[in-house]
C-alpha cells in the first residue's frame, strides 16, 4: 500500500471514530494504535507504549497546566470585571465605547490565561448584562464578547502557540512575540468595526431588518472623573505588570517558557489572595481540580497526537505529501490557500488544540518546502482557528456565551459573531501581504 492510500486509511479511521462522539484523545490513540499494528506490526506494540511516556516527557509541556492554573486563578477573582471597569471609564466618551472595552478587556484578561473560552465566559458575565441594561442590541453585546475571547490563543500567553512550539521544535518565544502585533490589531480591527455596527444601527438600517431593541435607547456617551479613571488603574496596572514581568522574563531570556509560568502562577496567586481577599481553601482546591482536569485533557492529546504523528512520519506520509506538493508547478500562495480552507472547515468541528497537534506533523513539511518562515505561520495558523471558534456547529465561543446568557436566541449570537469571521478572514490576507507584521518582532528581539 503507497503512503497515500495508508494516509487516507488512517483519517478515515479517525474521522469515523470522531464521528461516534468519541473523545477526541482516545480517537486519536485508538487510531495511532491500530495504525501500528497494521502498517509496523505487532512486534512494534511497545513502541506505543514508550512514545506515549517520551512524548509528555518534556519540560517544555510544563507551562500548559501552569499557564491554566493562572487563568484558573483569575478566572475565579474579581479581575474581569476590574479589567471591564476600567475599559469601560476610559472608553466611556466613545460610541459603541461599552462595547469596545469587553474587547479590550478580553484582550488584557487573554494576556493572563491563554484561553479563547476562559477570556469569553470571565468578560461575559460582566459586560453582557452591563451592555444589554445600557441598550446596545443582543447581537453587538454577545458578538463583542464572543469575538473577544478569541484572543485568547493568540495574544500570549498563548497554550496554541506553546504546542506548535513544540511540535515543529520552533522558538516559543518567538512564536509569543509574533502574536503581539497582530493580536493588538485585531483588537482595533474588532473596535472599528464596533464603531461602525453601531453607526448603522443608530441610522436604523440593522434595527429595521432584525427586530431587536431599538438602538435608541444606547446612552450617547457617559463621563467619568479623571480621578475615577486613575483609581480603577490602580486595580489594573499590577495585573499588567505581571503580564509584562512574566512575557518579559521569558523574551529577554532570563527564563524557560515552564519557569515564567510557573513564577507567573505563583505571582497570580499571591496577587488576587492579597488584593480581593477572596481566596480560601474551599476556592483554591476548586482552582486546583479545575485546572487539573483541562490540563489532563490537554495532555492527553498531546501524547496520542504526537504517537500518530510519529507512526504517520514513519510511513513517510507526510515526507512524500512534501514532496509532491513542492514538485506542483503552482503558486504557492494558492497551496497556502488550500491549506487555510483546510484548516477552516476542521475549525468547524474541532478544537485548536486537536487541530495544532493532528495537522501540523504533516503541513510543517509542506511549509519548509515551500519557503514560508514557520513563525509567521504558527501565528496564521492560529488567526485561522479563531475563526473556528466562532463558527457552527462546535464554534465553542458561541456556547460559552449562551450559557451566560441563555435567553438570547443563538441565531443572535450567530449573527453578530459572523462580522468578526470577516474580520479574521481578512486579517489572514493583510498579514499575507504584511508578513513583517508578525516576523518583525522575533527577528528583532532574537536575531535570528
């Protein structure tokens, strides 16, 4: 059998096995297991064995559960709804300013998690409520947070961005520092085009058509004291300052991505016990079960992953697709096309983490071939499965916010989360035609 045929074999059998609503984990490992005994033979059982323990054997791994018990910790304090606060006073003379801060508080709070779905439900249960009693429409509250919370896997720290670091052996460092410019530009992508939903909706054109609220009733603009807005900085500048310590321990090279996690958590800690008060033993083991139990479900694709990645490498499936789309006489932006739909659709029915470590074994080749710098595709790669996020049927960040607030109709949040796939799709071209946008910074701070 050509690698092609057992290639197709085995997405096949993996696909079917999804298709039965098996977890994602143990699809991955029932199908990297048949794959051995069918193409390496049973005599190569132990192999599984062995790479399954060698694969989570990394020190490197280290920083995902730590970086999930940081968002863990601020998940459970008063820290949103701080980060919204203070968004909110300083935006307040803006149209569409309410709006524009559970943005920027997304951004901030995805800067102490990683996580697209923590960023989401922690903003959203402070500024849905908050936009909806001011009058802004279901679909400008719900699409402002779900588009938010996509932030969360690319502005660092950034779980998505630490596996592609290690699945194609690339500098985390440098994949974090290519995410910062573009995360900073989507979130002003995603304010202006706040601006602009609610300048069509003042005019009437979007509350004609949808039959929502009357747009009206959204509060022209609000003020507030100078001595407010510098008061509320003073809750949010030592979350800040922790941001800037960690990422800046970890850039400047004073650390390993594990160690600034692990300073990060305990910093984190230490910070919300003192400033809300709130910590007891009760929350703090509810913290520990919670990230330990994200964590186990991370790790676990991970190490089947990597297994079916590796079986996949000794089959020369991915080495042979390489080769044959490099040898194509085509451009190969279009390839890079074909590969970003391909991404797209499986955003459809998957979460980043399963699509980082399934796909990037056999498209890291193809990239390497083709002359695309890998950090710069790392960061694509991720702008693209934010997308996935906010798409049907699984686009997780649309469920987040409907359980937050259950008596919006989904059809609502779906269509005001469709602007921002928009939005992200045509990020992917500007930063195709900018690449230096994102490369610009690693090569600064690295030399490479």
């Amino acid at each position: 059998m050509s690698s092609f045929a057992t290639g197709i074999f085995i997405v096949v059998a993996l696909l079917a096995l999804l298709a039965t609503g098996m977890p994602i984990a143990f699809a991955l490992g029932l199908t990297a297991l048949l794959a051995v005994l069918l193409f390496l033979g049973p005599a190569q059982l132990d192999f599984f064995g062995d790479f399954v323990f060698n694969s989570l054997n990394n020190f490197t791994l280290l920083a995902i559960p730590l970086f999930i018990f940081m968002g863990a910790v601020f998940g459970g304090s008063k820290a949103s709804e701080d980060l919204f606060e203070a968004g909110h006073m300083w935006l307040s003379r803006v149209r569409g300013g309410l709006a524009m801060s559970s943005v920027v508080a997304s951004a901030l709070f995805a800067a102490l998690c990683g996580s697209s779905a923590a960023t989401a439900a922690a903003i959203g249960k402070v500024a849905i409520p908050e936009m909806r009693k001011r009058g802004y429409t279901n679909r400008v509250s719900t699409g402002a947070v779900v588009a938010g919370g996509t932030l969360g896997i690319l502005i660092p720290p950034s779980v998505t961005l630490i596996l592609y670091g290690i699945a194609t052996e690339q500098s985390i460092g440098q994949l974090f520092m290519g995410g910062v410019v573009p995360g900073l530009l989507i979130t002003l992508f995603f304010c202006v085009w706040i601006s602009i939903a609610i300048l069509l909706e003042r005019r009437g054109v979007v509350a004609a058509r949808s039959g929502t609220q009357e747009v009206e009733n959204i509060a022209e603009v609000e003020s507030f004291p100078w001595k407010e807005r510098f008061k509320i900085l003073l809750k949010v500048v030592p979350f800040i300052a922790l941001i800037a310590g960690v990422l800046g321990a970890l850039y400047l090279g004073f650390a390993t991505p594990s160690e600034a996690a692990a300073v990060g958590a305990f910093l984190a800690l230490v910070l919300v016990t003192v400033m809300y008060r709130s910590m007891t033993w009760k929350r703090f083991s509810e913290i520990l079960l919670e990230s330990t139990g994200e964590s186990t479900m991370v790790m676990m694709i991970v190490a089947f992953s990597a297994v079916l990645g590796t079986v996949m490498s000794f089959l020369a499936i991915p080495q042979d697709l390489a080769l044959l789309i490099a040898e194509l006489e085509i451009n190969r932006w279009w390839i890079m096309f074909i590969i970003n739909v391909f991404l797209l659709v499986l955003g459809f029915f998957l979460p980043p983490v399963s699509i980082i470590l399934m796909v990037t074994p056999v498209l890291f080749p193809i990239i390497t071939a083709l002359e695309f710098d890998p950090i710069w595709f790392g960061v694509i790669m991720t702008i693209n499965m934010e997308m996935g996020l906010i798409t049907p049927p699984v686009g997780l960040n649309l469920y987040v916010v409907k359980g937050i607030a259950p008596d919006i109709p989904l059809s609502d949040i779906l269509i005001g989360s469709i602007p921002y796939v928009v939005i992200l799709g045509l990020s992917l071209v500007f930063f195709s035609f900018f690449p230096g946008l994102i490369t610009w910074l690693p090569e600064t701070l690295f030399a490479r």
